[in-house]
C-alpha cells in the first residue's frame, strides 16, 4: 500500500504542475478581461461617447458581481469540486466578452462587463480549492504566488495586446478575441484538468469530510481573523497605487510623463515577482510560515508608502523607482501568501467556502479605500491620502506582529 500511495504521490507531484498550468493561464487571459477598460478608455470614448466616469463604471460594475458573486461560488466549489466551477467561470466571463462583437452603446456594454465580473469573480475559490489538493504545504505558497502573478501579467500583457488589435480592427473584435481564447482555456481545461486521485485525497493536510463546527472553528483562527481586517486595506491600497501614482508624480513632483508611467510598470513588475517570490521564500526560507513572511511584506509596504509620500520635489529617477519597487512587492505582491494562508487554515473541506468569504471582504475595500483616498487628496493633498495607505500598511504589520506573538507563546 505504501508503494502505491508513494507511486500516487509522484504523478500528483508531476502533473500538479499541469494544474498550475491551467489555472495559470486561465487567470491570465481573465484579468485581460477584467483590466481591459483602461487600454480601451481611448477607443470607448471615441467611439461610443463614454466619459470618464462611464468608463471607471464598468470596473466598478465588473468588480460589484464579482464581490457578489465570491461568498456563494465560495460554498458551490466546495460542492461540485474545483473543475466545474473553473469552466463555469471560464465560460460567464468569456461568453459576455463574445457577444462584445456586437455592442454599441452604454447600456449594453455595462450589463455585459457585470455578466462578465460574475465568471471573474468565480476564479480565485477555484484555484485555491483545485490547488489545495494538488499542492503538498511545501509548494502551496509558491503554486498560488505564480497563480496570481498571471494577474499582473494580464494587465500587462492586455495593455499591449488590446489597443494593438483594436487599431488592426476594432475595440468589438479586441474583446471577443479575448472571449474566445476564455473559451478555448476552458476547452483546454475541460481536457487536462482532473480531479486528485482518491489515494491522494487520503493523505491531503485536511480531510476532505466537514466535522461539525468546523465553519465556527475556522473563523476563530486569528491568523484568519487577522488577515480578513488587513486584505481589504492593502487590496484597496493596490488601486490606490494603481489609479493615483502616476498623476501623483506629475502634479507634486513635475516628473514627466514617461518615468511617471514607467513608475507604474515598475510597480507592476515588482508585484509579478513579488507573488511568485514570496510563495517561494513562505515555502522554503520560513518553511510554510506565512505570518513570518507578511510581517515583512507589510514593513517594505509601510516602507514604500512613507518613502513615497516624503519624496523630495524633482526627486532622482533611482530614488522613484525604489520605492515604486517597495510598493509592488509590499501592496500588490501579498496575495498568493495571504490566500495559501486562508486555504490552509480552512483545509480542503471548506477551502472554496472560506476563501469566497474573505475575498469578498477584500474586494469590498478595492470598492471603499480609493473612493477615501481621492476624497482625502481633494480635500487636503496628496499627503493625507498617502498616509492613509501608510496607516494600512502599519495596521497590518502590527496585526501580523499580533499574530506572531501569539504563535510563540503557544510554543
């Protein structure tokens, strides 16, 4: 039975990475979606009339059903299994994107993006369920660091991608091409994706058969109590860098245009390998800790977000694109840690259910913190509003230093 389990063991080990693989790459081509609003911004309000603020609506509608959708998906992956619920969300986002090709005004534009934040918002519990059972403790924080990095690849690679194909066509054919290639990931994915052998399901960390309670025990973690009050801060913080940097640079510091947005790739790049990087030092330096690692993801955020707020006028190109650094390796570049983390003190039996509820959690700070931040920078300067994404910085910081104190008393 031992050589059977062990012989279980190593294909598991293989083809997990296969999983990854897919989820991966389904991340990847979804985000390409769901950021697809600011490569487009140009095209849309030529075309269509859209202004400003009707464009930022369709993020904000896309993001609504994907919070609204997150809780309940939470609880249907935990039922139906990681593999149905990755086509379904493969398909609502990418079946919305299709019939793209066919829009021409507002209206119906808006009702698609909220169609399609229903498949977006879908994914994250997926992944975290699928990877659970596919990745042993000593890789999970690297499997899902690299899964989420395929979102700031998206956004990358959609930023390239996107303008070119609506200059070779139009911003209708753009998007269905991106419906399409969701549609061909979830083909893909309908082939290669299996569920994990029962032999392996048998030595996973957490038996798959809820106990009584179990919910209500989970919730009482305060590492999971912890990291429900610091996600949304330092996910809202994320928008706050992503949609304020920039214009942040120019108005305070008069740095042009190109180093203002080359900041913001900076930023980008840092989170990439931040969320692989960090899944990596969780698993192999701090051996599966990932308290240890947010204390110090959280003191480079505070980090970067003081240097940022203090930057000198007319200040060197090296001293911004340090802390353009900090900032994507502290406030975009935590989530693979933070959700292995969520997955591991929820166990495979309530991996989808609990996930769903933190992210919703953390989704609802994307959707409050940069309204905070631009109402603060309107009213007092960029200062109050930089102190603000500062201020959660150091409360996740002290939450986590909390955290870890108490991990040593219980030693």
């Amino acid at each position: 039975m031992a050589k059977v389990n062990k012989e279980n063991q190593e294909n598991q080990d293989n083809y997990s990475w296969v999983i990854l693989g897919i989820f991966t790459l389904a991340q990847l081509i979804m985000s390409i979606g769901a950021y697809a609003w600011g490569p487009l911004a140009p095209f849309l309000s030529k075309e269509l009339g859209l202004t400003n603020t009707q464009i930022g609506s369709l993020t904000s509608v896309l993001y609504l059903t994907s919070v609204i959708i997150a809780t309940p998906s939470g609880f249907m992956v935990d039922r139906l299994g990681a593999k149905v619920m990755l086509l379904a969300c493969l398909g609502l986002m990418g079946l919305p994107f299709i019939a793209m090709y066919e829009c021409n005004s507002y209206f119906s534009l808006t009702v698609l993006a909220g169609i399609a934040g229903l498949g977006y918002g879908i994914l994250n519990q997926a992944s975290v369920k699928g990877l659970m059972y596919w990745f042993t403790a000593r890789f999970r924080g690297t499997a899902l660091g690299i899964k989420q990095a395929g979102v700031t690849l998206g956004a990358a690679v959609g930023a390239i991608v996107l303008p070119f194909l609506t200059r070779h066509f139009d911003w209708q054919s753009a998007a269905a091409i991106m419906g399409l290639l969701m549609l061909i990931v979830a083909g893909a994915a309908a082939f290669l994706y299996r569920e994990v052998p029962l032999a392996i399901k048998e030595t996973a960390l957490t038996s798959r058969v809820k106990k009584p309670g179990q919910m209500r025990k989970v919730f009482k973690n305060p590492e999971l109590l912890a990291t429900m009050v610091v996600m949304p801060l330092l996910a809202g913080s994320q928008i706050c860098i992503s949609t304020f940097l920039i214009k942040y640079l120019q108005d305070t510091n008069a740095t042009s245009i190109v180093i203002a947005e080359t900041s913001l790739v900076v930023v980008m790049i840092a989170a990439t390998v931040g969320r692989v990087g960090w899944g990596v030092v969780s698993d192999r330096i701090f051996k599966g800790n990932r308290v240890i690692t947010m204390l110090l993801i959280c003191f480079l955020a505070l980090a970067g977000a003081v240097g940022i707020n203090f930057l000198p006028a007319k200040a060197g190109t090296g001293l911004i694109f340090l802390y353009s650094t900090l900032l994507g390796l502290g406030f975009l570049g935590f989530h693979g840690v933070l959700m292995a983390l969520v997955g591991e003190i929820a166990g495979t039996a309530l991996a989808g259910t609990v996930s769903g509820i933190v992210v919703t959690i953390s989704w609802a700070g994307i959707v409050i913190l940069p309204v905070i931040f631009g109402a603060i920078v309107d009213q007092y300067g960029y200062f109050g509003g930089w102190l603000i994404v500062a201020a959660a910085a150091l409360l996740g910081f002290l939450s986590y230093f909390y955290t870890f104190l108490k991990q040593l008393k219980a030693k």
